[in-house]
C-alpha cells in the first residue's frame, strides 16, 4: 500500500507521460509494493482532476476480459477504466497517430444503458434489463508505459490503457441478438488481422458489465443511464500505425471504421 503522497505522484506522472507523450518507466518497478488498490486510486486521482477542468465521464471500459489475458497478468479477474467525452473519435474522421506512444485497437460488442445499474448487488439479469442496444465498437488503447511493458498494477493506474472508442451507426435490442455468439473480423488496409467471437469476453459480455457495476461501486462510482459500457475485446490486440485503416465486421451487428493519418 502506498502513501497518499506517492498516490499523487504516480498520478502526475502518468497525466505528464500522457501530456508530453514520453512514457514512463513500469510503476511496478520502482514501487513493487503497489498494490490494486493503490493502482485504482491512481487512476482516480486523474478522472477526478479532468472532470474538474471539465471533462465528462460517458461510460467505463472493461480490460483483461479474456482467460488467456488473465493468465498472463497472473490475475483473476479484469480491470476497468473510465471513456470521457474527448476519448470518442469518429468513423470519418482519420486520427492522428502521433497523439499517442504505441496505439493499438481491440474490438467489442459495446453496451448503450437505458437505466442505471444497482452496484454491489449487480446481476446478468439486471444488464440486460438496463440495456439499450448494442453497438459495434473499436477501442483505441494506448499505454503511457514504455513498449508496453505492463504489469497489473501499470495498466489499472494507466486508466487501465485507455485511449479512444469509436461506434458503428447499428443499435441492435437485446432481445434481437445473441450477445454470446457475435462472430467478430478485423481487417486493417482490406487484410484480416484479427477474428474472434463475443463470448471470448468472460464467457458472455453481460457478465463483463455485470462484474463491472459491482466493482466501481466500491469506488462510489455507478453506472449510469446514458452511459456507454465497452466490455472486452472479442479479439487480440492489434498496433495501429499512421495510414492504416481499420474495419470490424459483426455477424448481425453491422459494422465500424477507423483510420489513422
């Protein structure tokens, strides 16, 4: 556990690496006695600070929602970041890669809430109730970090690698599709990089949005109606690099671009 003192440290340090676009050395490094809650209050202490020079939180993004990242990072469970406002780009819009260190996308099935989520008593039933439609998405992740070399802990207090999102124009009801079997392919420049399925997240993206709502109520945060929830990638990660330009097709999702110059 870390002090207060060394919570904000750490904190100015990411929103400069992010700033100035020169990564840090791991936290994990110089502090090996960080611990996962240290790392979420770092993160914190970061939303706080943008909201108050007025940013605005629009949903949350699950990370580590495959066994196989799990495994990796040596943890049981995923982690989550916050998606402000400012994070959202646009299909026909091309991104400058050079606002970021080592960008890469990931693709998911993302969430549009209808209603507030309950917090520590959180179901799968409760998700699906509270759910508008969803929605095919691109998350841009990036990692303040150098060459990605990340721990647990380096990811959590790094807005666990959050960067961007872009959404698709389809909104499919749950009640028209089944969020378990969404056959997901990536292309970048017309050529597949990636191909996975929706249930690669967790077993079932709504048990992602599930765990979600009940960790951040620890945090005295909730989920809201109105809030876009990104709940995993059905895909690995792919290096995004300036001139490529993405695609991601969903069986019975539609479709969502992003480009980069």
């Amino acid at each position: 556990m870390l002090s207060s003192e060394t919570r904000a440290a750490l904190a100015a340090e990411l929103e400069q690496a992010e700033r100035t676009r020169v990564p840090l050395a791991p936290l994990t490094g110089a502090h090996p006695d960080i611990d996962v809650v240290d790392a979420y209050e770092i993160q914190l202490i970061n939303i706080r600070a943008r909201v108050a020079e007025g940013a605005r939180v629009v949903g949350h993004k699950v990370g580590l929602s495959s066994k196989a990242m799990q495994q990796m990072m040596g943890v049981d469970e995923p982690d989550y970041g916050h998606l402000l406002a400012d994070m959202e780009v646009f299909e026909d819009v091309p991104v400058p890669a050079g606002r970021f260190l080592f960008p890469r996308v990931e693709v998911e099935v993302g969430f549009i809430l209808a209603a507030d989520l309950p917090g520590a008593g959180c179901t799968e039933d409760d998700v699906l109730a509270a759910t508008a439609a969803y929605v095919p998405a691109i998350e841009l992740i990036d990692t303040r970090i150098t060459d990605w070399k990340i721990g647990l802990c380096d990811t959590i207090a790094d807005n666990a690698s959050s960067a961007g999102f872009v959404l698709g124009a389809e909104r499919v009801s749950p009640k028209d599709i089944d969020i378990t079997a969404i056959d997901a392919v990536l292309r970048r420049n017309g050529e597949v990089v990636a191909e996975g399925r929706s249930d690669a997240v967790l077993g079932n993206p709504v048990t992602a949005v599930a765990w979600l709502a009940r960790k951040v109520d620890g945090f005295g945060v909730r989920l809201k109606a109105g809030d876009i929830v990104l709940p995993g990638s059905c895909t690995r990660a792919i290096d995004a690099r300036p001139g490529d330009e993405f695609a991601a097709d969903f069986a019975g999702l539609g479709s969502v671009r992003l480009s980069f110059d």
